[in-house]
C-alpha cells in the first residue's frame, strides 16, 4: 500500500530538514512546494539496498537516490559496524572516479569516517576502482571504500565497499551493515572532522610496478613490445593514464587512444551506454583499430575494472578473453587455481584439467571468485564473463582492467613475435579442445513476478533434454553457498539460468561444444556452434515461458 499523501510530505519535510546538502535539500523543498507526490513517492519508496557491491542509484535527493544524505550515513553506518568488528581507529582508504559529485561523495565519507576516530586517506585525484582495491592491503587499511558506478548510466553513482583483505562484501557482512546504516540518525547530526590526509601519486606509481611486477614474464623481446600496436579507448572514464603508465612500465609502445573518449567525461558523449559490452559502445575503437592497423584493440570500462578486447575486426566475448588468458598464463607455468563464476564459460577449466592444474567454479561475482583456491594451491587467476579478469590477484583482489590489458598486449606481442595473432591462438585451442560457443537468452519484464514466476516453473518441469541431448537439472539454490539460479548439464551442452543481480532480467548463459573435425574444420563447426546457440535460445525460451 503507498503512503498516504499527508504522510509522505511529512516524511519528506523531516529528510529536508536534516539534509546537510544546500542543494539536495532545496530539490526536495521544490517537490513538496509544488505537490509533486509523484516524484516525492519515487524519492522515498525505500532506501537504496547496500549489497555486496555496495550502494548504487541515480543522482537525485531522498533516500531512494545516491546524494550527500545518504552517503553521509551509508559512511557512518560503515564507520560503526567497522568499531563493532574491532577496528575502531583502523585505516580507511577513500577512491573515487570522475563521475558526476564523485568527488564530493568521496570528500563526505573522509569527514564522517574521520569524524568517527578514524585514520583517513583519500586518493589524490580521480583514479581507477583498481587502485583502490590495491590501495587497502597496500597501505594496511581495514577497509576501502571506492566512489564508483562503474559502467551505469552518466546519471548514476555508487559506493564500493572493500574490506581489509582487499576484496568486496560477502554475506552476512552486506546486511550488516545496511543495518547499521539504517540504525544512523539524521545525516545533519552525524560528527565531522577534517582530519583526513590526501595521498600523494605514489599510491598510483605503487600499483604500476606491483603489476607489472606480477604480470610481465620478462620472456617477451622488446622488440616485439616496441613494435606492437594497440588501440585503446578509456570510454570517458580514468583509466587512460594509469594503463599508459602501465604500458610504458613494461616497455610496450603506447597504446593509440580514442581521442573523443580520452579524458574523463561524466556525460559519456560519445556512447549510448558506457559499457563495452553493450552494442556500438567500442565502434569508434574499432574505426581506430583499422585506420592504425592494431594488432589489437583494448577498450575499458569508465572505472577501468573491465576490459575487452577486439582482434581482426572482432570483439571477443568474455569467455574468449578468459580462456586465452588462462591459457597464457599456463604457458608460462603460473601454477595455483584457476577460477571461473558459474556463468562462465567451460573452455578454462578444460584447459587448467589439461594442464594438470586446479580450477573452481564460483557463484557470480568477484566477492567469490577472489575466496577461491587453497592454502596448498591459491588463486592465480579469475575471470567472470562479463569482461572481467584478475591477472593477478596478488596485486588487486578484484576484477581489474588495467592488468588485463598489459596481460593481452603482452600476449598479443609474444604471438606477434613467433609470427602468430590472438584469432590464430584461439583457433588452436579449438583445435585441441572442441569449438566452445557461449552466448546469452535475455528477458526483461516489468514485473517481477514474472521472474519468480518463470524460475519456479523450471525447477518444477526442467527440461529432459537440450539440443536433443538428455540433461540433468541442478538447483543451485540447494546448495552452499545458496544461489538462485539452475544448471543444466549434458554431453556438449550447458545451460545456467538465473535472474539479474542488477536489472530487472532473467537470463540464461548457454554453451555448447562442437568437436572440429579434420575434414570439414573451423568453419564448419563455427557454423554448427551457431545453429545449435540459437537452438538453445529457441528451447530455453520455450521452457521458461518466454
């Protein structure tokens, strides 16, 4: 039931007179002068949700809005479970990007957090989420907290929470402190204080060696660095400086930028959607890709934590990516775990198996796919198929795009030197381990329902069999930790099926594996992976009622 009109103006009313923000509170002053109820419902619906990525939401004042209000209590909140855990007094590094009020969010959390006793240090200008996660075990921290929304619209911003191991949230923590943040008075009445410290470039120039360190296997010629040419666009976010530091570490010629997509732009003029993922985002790194004859092209994320790579004109999936770096990685001996969230692909697994080494399938995200591995045999690598990759989890316990695109530039000039391409890499792991094709059924609704609606369905009535093929049903959400999704597994085919953790979505991640045959080689099997991709859209959907 909503809340009676009277009610919601007196609630609005109280959340303006505590706001600490000029201008946030005169945005809700405005909507209840002129009646806007409307808009004022949308405002105070809820509060935004503090998950394991932590807080996400458009630019707007009120609860249910990423504004000074409610950063400055999500910092208190943070700030008090942190005392409550034993770290009263800790240290507290502050990241933020070039987002819209980025740096004022970031700012805030400096005041509460040193406000509440502790020993706070901010980035000095905007740099990439990947730093700050190094920046947490680098400077012993007990936690981090990145002012990010990563690739979200321009009129988003968000709040990354990280702890003292370097990684992000995992349950119970997350409900925590959304606890803890809700049990924060006024924002008007949380302590402040300036004493906080601002970090000076070392953080950054810290982390280009700590990469390169971990990354570079010193085997490739420099003259095959030097003469290797890569096409980079930073999508308007920041990640340009720190990769062409990273770069010019290693010794590789300097990636040739997306000029219009250069420098930080909070408004992404450029791309519908700052996501390399998503259609046309990379067109114009392909452009430059052709004009400067790039053996390859490497396009980032805004906050520089997601990487995607295009070769002869291609872009390659997720899935692409992390298996040739895995095998990379292998090549060059780096023994440990190999892991891949459940939505991945197979191909990496298949290829640590051959290789003699361990690998783990993880629920999604990088909060899992970081816990990983063993004492005996540790994570060495990670890769979730929604272009993100840890080269090095020594450095960076998350995602990180700035050491993938060293990972694939070296990759790429080591093959270049032995007169070979990434496209021929990946046409010889087809060779040797079957044509792995993997692609996604998508379905958004309105209605939410709709997705429960369609999951209980599944588990009650899986289908017997794929692509002609009988498969087993597995309920994830039996199993420890519990996730709502379901496996369907048989001979070449493989189907998980979960709802969005983000969108209002359900989708299902489908593969399936075609054997290449000598006599009738790649393109017909690449032929064969594409009639059987869509076979599965066709079943899946018939399944789920979509």
């Amino acid at each position: 039931m909503s809340e009676p009109a009277g009610d919601l103006l007196s609630t609005a009313r109280a959340w303006a007179d505590a706001d600490p923000h000029e201008g946030d509170r005169t945005e809700i002053e405005a909507l209840i002068e002129s009646g806007n109820t409307t808009e004022l419902a949308r405002r105070f619906a809820g509060p935004l949700t503090f998950g394991t990525a932590g807080l996400r939401g458009p630019l707007r004042a009120g609860p249910a809005g990423m504004n000074a209000a409610v950063v400055t209590r999500a910092a208190a909140g943070l700030a008090g479970w942190l005392s409550a855990g034993g770290h009263a007094g800790a240290g507290v590094v502050i990241g933020f990007d070039a987002r819209r009020r980025s740096d004022e969010f970031a700012r805030v959390s400096a005041e509460v957090l040193a406000g509440a006793g502790f020993a706070v240090q901010v980035m000095p200008r905007p740099l990439p989420t990947p730093v700050l996660a190094f920046a947490v075990r680098h400077l012993g921290c007990a936690a981090g907290i990145m002012v990010t929304a990563s690739h979200n619209p321009p009129d988003d911003n968000g709040y990354k929470v990280y702890l003292g191991d370097g990684a992000q949230l995992v349950p119970p923590a997350d409900r925590e402190i959304e606890a803890a943040i809700a049990a924060v008075g006024p924002a008007s009445e949380v302590l402040r204080s300036d004493d906080w410290l601002t970090l000076g470039d070392d953080i950054e120039s810290d982390y280009v060696d700590a990469v390169v360190a971990a990354v570079d296997p010193g085997r490739v010629p420099a003259s095959a660095r030097s003469a290797l040419t890569v096409a980079y666009t930073a999508m308007h976010g920041v990640g340009a400086g720190t990769t062409r530091a990273v770069f010019a570490a290693a010794g590789l010629a300097e990636p040739v930028s997306v000029p219009e997509q250069d420098a930080p732009d909070p408004a992404f003029p450029t791309v519908a959607f700052p996501n390399p993922e998503e259609p046309g985002a990379v067109d114009l790194l392909l452009a430059l890709a052709e004009r400067v004859g790039a053996d390859v092209a490497i396009a980032e994320d805004p906050d520089a934590d997601r990487c995607s790579v295009v070769c002869g004109g291609r872009q390659l999936t997720g899935d692409e990516v992390g298996a040739l770096l895995a095998d990379w990685l292998l090549r060059r001996g780096v023994r440990g775990t190999y892991a891949s969230s459940l939505v991945s692909g197979s191909l990496m697994h298949v290829i640590a198996e051959a290789h003699g080494a361990p690998s783990e399938e993880t629920p999604t995200g990088f909060k899992w796919i970081m816990r990983a591995g063993s004492d005996s045999a540790p994570l060495v690598y990670g890769y979730e198929e929604a272009l993100g990759y840890s080269v090095a989890p020594s450095v960076v316990r998350d995602k990180d795009g700035i050491s993938a695109a060293l990972a694939v530039a070296l990759m790429a000039a080591e093959l270049e030197a032995a007169g070979r391409t990434v496209l021929d890499r990946l046409d010889e792991l087809a060779d040797e381990h079957g044509l792995f094709v993997t692609g996604q059924l998508s379905a958004r609704v309105e209605d939410l329902s709709l997705i429960a609606d369609a999951m209980a369905r599944l588990r009650a009535q899986p289908p017997a069999a794929l692509l002609g093929r009988p498969v087993e049903s597995t309920d994830l959400a039996l199993e420890d930790p519990p996730v709502d999704a379901v496996r369907l597994l048989g001979e070449g085919v493989r189907v998980i099926v979960r709802p969005s953790g983000t969108e209002p979505k359900l989708k299902a991640y489908l593969e399936t594996v075609v054997p290449v045959h000598e006599d009738a080689g790649l393109i017909a099997a690449r032929g064969r992976g594409a009639d059987e991709l869509d076979q599965l859209r066709a079943e899946m959907s018939a399944a789920l009622g979509l």
